[in-house]
C-alpha cells in the first residue's frame, strides 16, 4: 500500500446451486488465489455461498443454517490473510431473510451489509424471499459477536485511514439513489458490489457504463463482482462480467462466460487527490455512517496497471486525431476572439523553424479562416541570428509563404552586437547573456513591428518550457497572447503531424514533416558544421521525461518518489533509474525556482485537465520552498 497503491481482486467462483460444502471449498480456493496475488481487498458475488437462483431453496432452514456455517467457516479461513473479503450470504435476523454482503477480516465477520433495492420484475423476484434491508445500520448480535448490520457501513483500514470501503449489493447500484452515494459523501474510497446479473444482449455494456459512471461520478474505485457459470440456467444466463473501476476509467474487466478472478491496484492518493480538488463534491461532517476498522499490513504493491508515456497524448491512433482537432480548434476560437475584441488589425509570429512557431502559425491561420481575413494579415517574422542554420531558416520562410502569410526577414545580428557594445559583453562569451540577448531583441522587433501595424504578438512557448522556466523573462516568455500557453511538448509534436497529415497542401506537408524531424533547439549558440549544435532535450532533460513529471505533479498532487516510482516502471528499458532520479530532481529545482516567470504570463487558452495560468489552475508564491520535495526524493534508494 506504499504510494497510496492497494491491489484488489473481484472473484466469479465455480458454484453449485444450494450445494453449500462445494461453494465453500471453492471460495476458500479463491481466496488462497488471491492471497498469493497479495490483493487487499476480495469481493465475491451476490449469494455465492448458496448461488444466487436457489429461489423458493431459501425458504429451507437446512439451507440457511448451512450458510451461516459456511460463512463462519470461510471467516476463520481468512484468519491469517492480509485481506478484506467481500462474501454474498442469505441471513435470517430477527426472523426475516436479507440479502447480506458480509466483510471478513483476519477470521472475524466484521459487518453485514444489506441489500436495500430488492428486484421484482422480469426474471428478479427477490421480494418473494427477502426482506429490504433497515434503512440506518445498527448493531446486532451475531453469533455470540456483536457486528454492525445494516446498509452503508463503512470499513476503514487502520494501516491507511484514506482507505474507507462500503458495499452495495447487484441492483443498488441500478436504482435512481445507490447507497454508494452517501457512503462516499461519508468518505468511502472504494465500493464494492457483490452481483448476479444476468446475461442479455446488449446488458454488457450498459453495465460497463453503469459501473464506469458510477465510479466517475463518485471520485471512487468500484469493484464489480457477478456471478457466473454454475448458477442455475432454468430461465437465464450468468455471465461472470467482472469490473474494476476507478474514477470513470475501467482499470480491469472480466472475459464474460468464464469464471476468474480479476486484478488491478487503486491509487487511493490519486482518488483523495481529485476529491480534494473537486470543490463539488462535498464530503459530510456529520458522519451517520458506522465505521468499523479492518486491519492490513502496509507493504509495497506490485503494480500490475500501466500507466501511460506520454499522458498529455491519447495512445489511440482515432482518438490523437479526434483531440488534435478539438485542440486546434480551441487554440484558434481564442486567438479569433481575441483578434476580434482588440480590433487588431494584423498578427505577428516569430518564426524559428521549429514546433512551437510551426504550431502558432497553423493556429494563426485558422483564427484568421474563422475570421474570414486575408491571411496576409499575419506577419510572420524570422529573424536569423548567430544560431540559425539553412535548415530552419528555409523551412520558416516555405512555411510562412505556404499558409498565405506576409513574410517579413529581419536580421537582428547587428543590432544584438550594438547591443553587447552597450552594455560591455564581449561577443566570444557564450553565457546566458549572450542567449538571452538574442532572445529579447527578438521580442521587442515583434512588438514594434506589432505596434507599427495595429497588431498583437501570438506567442509561441509551450507549456513544457513555462513549467522548467524555459524561456528569456520580457523574451520569448512575453507576447500578447499565448496560444500555445496551456499544450505541452509532447502534445505539440502530435498537433503538428496531425496538420502535416491532414492538409492537402503537398508543399505545406513536405516542410511540416522537415520540422518535425528537426532537434528541438533555441539556435542560440552558433551551429557546428552548419548543423544544430545546440539541443534542448540535452540541457534540461527529454520532454517525455518532463511531461510525464508534470502531469502527475500538477493533475494528482503525488510526491516526487512516487513519480520515480511510476516513471522507473513506465520507461523501464529506456531510461535506466539514475537518469530518471537526475531528471526529476531538475525538474523540481526548476519547477520551483521559475514560478516568477509563470506569475506574469499573457493571456492564452487553456486545452486540458493540466494548465499553468497564474489566474487558473496554478497560483504558487514564486519564492515557495522546494526542500520538501527534494528531501522526497533523497528518501529514494536505487538499490530497491
């Protein structure tokens, strides 16, 4: 459970129908299954002691009173397990019948909970047999014990207190209000249904998006257990469609018609982390609800989920080029609105040859389609210095001349060597003062040829470079509005290609697929051999390394070793341990010492969950402390 990471498993045992020593065994396996797995938390299906269809069966006292043997039987069974188990049983209390849910714990049953939401209708008849569970949980003496009893009891592990799991049984979780409401408003993390659904076409995926849904909806995991082949088949079908939710991603999900257990690990962090966020979701403090400890060991979850590379970039060839579009089209819906509200009469771009100017251009001109506008109403400037090689002054200038803008060519490596005159910097120094000179003078010819032409500066810096403070202050870091200010850099190279592929301009396409193939470079070094010498991704560290840093930083809050720990998994093969550890440590320093240049940053479009906008999603004093987070990661040891 280290890092917030708890495996859980939803079961489908073999069964016979009211054949109690059998089901018995076979549970007992399962759960000797899932202990091996070291999962934490187990849910069987609904009534899977006895089966589900067993019918006018559950009348008979020999069957109930062999339930409730077995029940305690397999709760001593989990008497040296390291795990919360989920059971489905018949009950008889106080001389009626209810379709219970009963947690076992270290060989104790520790609840029961109670199905509120009996079907009667179709193929259900449970009102026949059963009784709805009380509306509030008390508790009740059971078998010489006293155990809470009713719905909506609450379980929270004494080793991992944001660990709180709550039951609802099959068709609770269909009803217009599940109970699973007001378990996670109480703070539940995690809910588990134990089911028997049956089988009918189509029900699969309306399931699927139930159980999805309701995982979205509550900021929560669900763990969907049903029940499969071995129940009865005199009317209908099980299916054994197990689900494993989080947060309205399904994490794991059962091949319907074959009896197995499923596996995935929660990030409860991550689940506390978006609640804690989500100021809708309002947590209760009058807490109604009865919680009852279970008791598991802390240790190190293996993780079997995956998480994505790139998390800014959709893995699905479709669904990349369903976002490009969407991405391009609200780049461009605020660079037109804002054209339009200034009343400019021009837009001006610097460009380089490279993504991020590439990327600003193509938004330009749809802004400027939008509009109904002569794109040569864009003016797109290059401006060659001391680092520009051919490559990327050709392709600025085929590119500009492609997409109908005015091209404009301003050297400026006369006015940068006035420049250092003036303030006594001799030119063969190559520091930061001789880059940032290059980069500021840049800024003000784009500005003044804006103010001569009635026009506003279009940024171009990325979001990846506004996060390690990858740009000149009142340089490449100033505009009038930054289009790109809210796309990442992994991001940027995909909206790219996605305009390459999909223009039909063969010219346009020929020079967009040269600059994707360009080393990402601020070209203010003097090249080598008139090629690139200097390359970003040399200097701060691989963009996919920062991107994948920063989504998890900023979208869920994770301390740094946990982002070592997925990052060490996730590019294992790749990226050995101690260039993941130095990345990462950059990362911080510079993510913590640049705030200054991300407090002051123009106005610009925000396209996703992650954005850096001082007046959005990321307000952060620009002399905040990064001790704690690098304390964090000094805590990491490569040897593990």
């Amino acid at each position: 459970m280290k890092h917030g990471f708890v495996k859980v498993a939803a079961v489908t045992p073999d069964i016979r129908v009211a054949d109690v020593a059998y089901n018995t065994e076979k549970i007992c396996e399962a759960i000797d299954k899932a202990a091996f797995e070291r999962a934490k938390i187990v849910v069987f299906p609904e009534l899977c002691i006895t089966g589900y269809t067993c019918s006018d069966l559950f009348l008979q006292d020999i069957l109930l009173r062999e339930s409730r043997k077995a029940l305690m039987k397999i709760a001593a069974y989990t008497a040296d397990k390291e795990m919360l188990v989920f059971i489905g049983v018949p009950l008889q209390i106080d001389g009626k019948l209810y379709n219970v849910a009963a947690a076992l714990n270290r060989g104790a049953v520790i609840g029961l909970t109670t199905k509120t939401f009996l079907p009667n209708y179709g193929e259900f008849y449970e009102m026949r047999q059963f009784t709805p569970g009380p509306d509030t949980a008390r508790e009740i003496l059971f078998e010489g014990e006293k155990v809470p009893f009713g719905p909506q009891l609450l379980f929270q592990a004494s080793a991992m207190e944001d660990l709180i799991v709550s039951a609802e049984i099959c068709e609770d979780v269909w009803s217009p209000v599940p109970p699973s409401i007001l378990a996670a408003v109480e703070g539940a993390t995690v809910i588990v249904n134990c089911s028997a659904s049956t089988e009918t076409i189509g029900k699969d995926s309306y399931r699927r998006a139930l159980i999805k849904g309701q995982s979205a909806r509550l900021i929560a995991g669900y763990i969907y257990a049903n029940a499969g082949e071995g129940e009865s088949t005199t009317d209908v079908v099980f299916g054994g469609h197990n689900i494993i939710a989080e947060n309205g991603t399904i994490l794991a999900e059962a091949a319907r018609f074959h009896n197995d257990i499923i596996y995935t690990e929660f990030d409860i962090q991550r689940i506390v982390s978006e609640r804690r966020k989500n100021t809708t979701f309002q947590t209760s403090d009058t807490r109604e609800l009865l919680r009852i400890p279970f008791y598991i060991e802390e240790e190190k979850t293996d993780l079997t989920r995956t998480f994505p590379r790139r998390p800014f970039v959709p893995g699905d060839e479709k669904e990349r080029a369903r976002r490009c579009e969407e991405i391009l089209m609200i780049q461009a819906m605020g660079l037109k609105k804002r054209l339009a509200h200034t009343r400019a009469k021009t837009a001006v771009v610097g460009i380089s040859g490279g993504l991020d100017s590439t990327l600003a251009l193509i938004v330009t001109a749809k802004a400027f389609d939008m509009l109904g506008r002569d794109k040569k109403g864009i003016i797109a400037v290059t401006m060659p210095c001391f680092g520009t090689t051919d490559r990327t002054y050709q392709n600025a200038c085929r590119m500009s001349l492609q997409v109908g803008a005015a091209l404009r060519q301003v050297p400026i490596a006369d006015s940068v060597m006035q420049h250092f005159k003036d303030i006594g910097h001799d030119p063969e120094d190559h520091s930061v003062t001789y880059e940032n000179g290059q980069a500021r003078e840049r800024t003000q010819v784009l500005m003044d040829i804006a103010n001569k032409n009635g026009g506003l500066v279009i940024g171009t810096g990325d979001m990846s470079e506004l996060a390690l403070g990858w740009a000149t202050y009142n340089g490449d870091h100033m505009s009038m509005y930054g289009v790109n200010a809210s796309v990442p850099k992994t991001l940027v190279r995909h909206l790219v290609k996605y305009e390459a592929d999909t223009t039909k301009d063969e010219a346009l396409r020929e020079v967009l697929y040269d600059v994707l193939d360009t080393p990402v470079s601020p070209e203010l070094l003097p090249p080598k051999d008139g090629k690139i010498a200097q390359k970003t991704e040399d200097l701060v560290g691989p963009y996919e390394l920062h991107d994948f840093f920063l989504y998890f930083l900023l979208r869920f809050g994770y301390e740094p070793s946990k982002i070592f720990r997925l990052a060490e998994e996730t590019f294992a093969g790749e990226y050995d341990a101690e260039t993941i550890l130095k990345w990462l440590e950059t990362f911080c320093r510079r993510f913590f010492s640049q705030q200054f240049k991300r407090s002051c940053l123009p106005d610009g479009p925000k396209i996703g969950t992650v954005a850096l906008s001082p007046r959005g999603d990321w307000r952060m004093p620009s002399d905040a402390c990064v001790a704690a987070w690098l304390k964090d990661l000094g805590n990491i040891s490569l040897m593990e």
